[in-house]
C-alpha cells in the first residue's frame, strides 16, 4: 500500500506543568511551581502521528526551522513518522500550555515561522507524488499558499483521495479534492453565522469546489454534505471527552486512513467521528507527550520495585499508571503504547507476563524472550519505571496491590470485557483504551520471521 502523506504546517506544542495554592502578592493571579514539561508535534506534525496510528506508513511533508525548537520538533516527529522538510523562513513555532491541577491557566505563543515559497525540492515533489492519499494540515503559516504545491495538490486530486482540514487564516482549497473538514466555527466564518450545521455544510459546498464538505461539530459529531444530501454522523454514547486538543486532528488523519483503505466519504466520516470521541476519551493530544528526559531527583523511579514505586506516587498525591501484556519482541507499537501510557500519570508500572503465563497465553513457542530480559529491557525505555512480572493468566491479582489509578490497554480491547477491570474499578481506578498503530504485533513479526 501506498504511504498516507501530511501535508501542512508543523508547530511545536509544550505543555508545563505545576502545582498552583497561593496567588502573587502583588497581583491576584496564582503562582504556579513548576513541576513537569512535556513537548509533542503540533499542527500538521500533531496529524502525522495520530495519522500513524491508523495506517502503517505515514510521510510528512512540512517546513522545519534549525533554531532549537524545530531541532526538538524534528527529533519528535521522526520517531514515528519520515518527514521530508520544506524550508522555514523565521523561527518554529511553539505553543506553550501553563496548566496546574489539569486546568489550562495560560498559553503563551512564540515563533513567527513561515513556509519559503522557494521552488520545491525533488524529494517534496516525490513525496507528494507517491501519496496513496493526502491530508492537507492547514495551520495558517504559508504552506497551502505555495504555488507548486497547490499545482501538485490539484493535480493529484484527480486520482488519490485528498482531504483538507482548513484554516481561518491558509488558503482556500484546491479543485477536486475529495472532502474538506472545517469545524463549525471555520464553517461559520466563511458563511452567514447562525446558520445550522446541516445549511453551513451546503453553504460551504457550493463555494468549494469539492466531492464533499464535512462539517465538525465537537461532541455532536459531525455533517456530510455529499451529492446533493446531508448525513448527521453522531459519537457513541457514553463516551466523555478527558480533553479535546486534536480532535479535529484525529478526525481529519482517520478519515484519510479509511479512504487510503478505500472506504466512501460516508464510510470514512463515520469512522472519523467514532475515532476522534475515543481519542478525546482517553486523554487527547497529551497522551502523545513527552516528557523531558532528565527526571528530577525525587521523581526517579528506575530500579526500584513496581510497589515501591506505587508507594512513593501516592505518597505525593500524584497519579499511578499501570498497563500489562507479554512484550514478547518490542517493537513501534509498543513503544508508543507506553510512552501514550506514562503521559496519563506520574510513573508507569508494567505487569508483565511470566513465562509460564505467555506459554499458557500464546503456546508452546512462546515466548522467545524470557521474563527476565523482557522486563530488563523494559525498563530502559525512558516511559517505564518499573516492571512487575506475575504468573497468573491475566494481571487481576497484582493489579490488586498494585492499586493504579489507570490502567492502560490497547484499543484492540475496545469489544473486550478485559478480567480485571473489576479490581480496577474496584479501587477507584480507571481504565483507558489508547490506539495502536497499525501493522505491528509479535505474532506477525514471528510470522514474517518463520516465512522467511
């Protein structure tokens, strides 16, 4: 298959952390003291990773500055995605969130980057060029304004889908494009405020020349204007948004993926909104954070034993986060499930499973690391602080000692009532589906391995 390509304007999103219980004596604002920062692609790089959880292989073409920000902001997006680099004129972007006690208390913007509109390179045209379908990011910094790139969009539109997240201040879209995706409040910019969604989305369609329109309407889902129609796509019931950042990223790289799978508008639009309301749910665009890699001196957990390091998270009132699995061969997937994992907490616990436990799990040939390494390995990685292995088929009995305030799977177990979620739930904790990136798991990895 064909590599789904981003294309847009990457910025630098950082998220400081803190405690806030006092105000300032000379002005009533709070004092926050600062505790944690954590750093992750924004705009289209914020697209491009969340596009990598749905499909295998994903390209981002974008302009990256060489001041430190765009450094940070490359070394984030390539651990997960190939980007091919425009030329940035000024400096990248950063958004900058103070939160304390998980409220935003300000954010404050840098950078005034823009995309060159210098010719584009032999690497962007190729890039571009073997799209099996593109997302246009538009975050409003010049990219959808470039002549040659507007000239390839246009002309890739006529056979790959192309799907375009517009901004209030990019360009309008290209002919042809197979769906456009603004939110309500874009939609109403662009026509007469007031309107519904449903004659927003048809006012927009006749001024873009698009297969389709869809517009966002936050937790009522979305309309489709396609063919002369509308359809109202609602989320699934009972889901409760954590924190929307990326919503509308989510939404935009899921439908692309569908279509790169060959789904109708219809189809994609749907697994669009199913998808974003899971994202929101389960934590947003933090849950694809990191956090700095120098941990303060009394945060350092490696090394100590799984409830040592339970014991110290509460004792400061912080939060425990647990998840669980064989890691037989680690590999992308996992690494992202785990670094997902500890952005939801203080310290991330892994319940591995035991030999004996894999073998009765997986089979006779199972596993081909034993628990040792497995967990030794494990905690290098900078998202786990500590490994607790346990026999038993599934991790009810330790997690019931360990008491985590979040217990982390994957969303493959989306359908699956998962044994210890009673023990979970029971010690007031709760449990979060994250997505898993496409085209990675062990047994296909032993598969090719045998087939080889």
């Amino acid at each position: 298959m064909r590599p789904l390509v981003v294309v847009g304007d990457a910025l630098l999103d950082v998220d400081v952390d803190g405690t806030s219980d006092r105000l300032c004596p000379d002005a009533p604002v709070p004092v926050v003291d600062l505790t944690r920062e954590w750093r992750r692609p924004g705009g289209a790089g914020l697209a491009a990773l969340l596009a990598a959880r749905s499909t295998a292989e994903v390209v981002l073409v974008t302009p990256l500055g060489g001041d430190q920000a765009g450094r940070t902001l490359s070394g984030l997006l390539e651990r997960e995605v190939r980007v091919v680099p425009m030329p940035l004129c000024g400096t990248t972007v950063t958004k900058t969130r103070v939160r304390a006690a998980g409220q935003s208390l300000v954010r404050l913007d840098s950078g005034d980057g823009r995309a060159e509109h210098s010719p584009l390179t032999a690497d962007v045209r190729e890039a571009l060029r073997s799209a099996g379908a593109i997302l246009v990011a538009d975050y409003g910094r010049g990219v959808t304004g470039h002549p040659e790139v507007r000239e390839l969009l246009a002309e890739l539109a006529r056979t790959i889908p192309v799907v375009w997240d517009p901004h209030p201040r990019g360009a309008e879209p290209v002919a042809g494009i197979r769906l456009a995706t603004p939110n309500l409040a874009e939609a109403e910019q662009l026509t007469e405020a007031g309107a519904d969604a449903e004659e927003l989305a048809k006012q927009v369609h006749s001024l873009w020349r698009a297969d389709a329109v869809c517009v966002t309407t936050g937790s009522r889902g979305a309309v489709l204007t396609e063919g002369g129609s509308c359809t109202t796509f609602r989320p699934p019931s009972g889901v409760v948004a954590k924190d929307t950042c990326g919503a509308g990223d989510r939404f935009a790289s899921a439908v692309t993926a569908a279509l790169l799978d060959g789904a109708s508008t219809a189809d994609a639009v749907a697994t669009g909104v199913e998808t974003a309301a899971r994202f929101v749910a389960t934590g947003g665009a933090a849950t694809l954070s990191t956090v700095d890699n120098e941990p303060r001196p009394d945060t350092a957990h490696h090394g100590a034993s799984a409830f040592d390091v339970a014991a110290r998270v509460r004792a400061r009132g912080g939060r425990l986060v647990a998840t669980g699995g064989c890691f037989d061969l680690l590999h992308p997937g996992h690494a992202s499930l785990l670094r997902q994992a500890r952005a939801l907490g203080d310290a991330l616990v892994v319940c591995l499973n035991s030999d004996a436990s894999v073998r009765g799990l997986k089979g006779p040939g199972r596993p081909i690391v034993t628990a040792r390494d497995r967990a030794r390995l494990l905690t290098e990685l900078t998202s786990v602080d500590a490994v607790v292995v346990f026999d038993e088929p599934d991790p009810a009995a330790v997690l019931d000692r360990l008491r985590p305030d979040v217990w982390v799977k994957g969303g493959d177990y989306a359908d699956t009532e998962l044994p210890e979620s009673a023990v979970v739930r029971g010690h007031g904790g709760e449990i979060v589906l994250i997505p898993t990136i496409r085209g990675y798991s062990t047994s296909r990895l032993v598969a090719a391995a045998e087939g080889a």
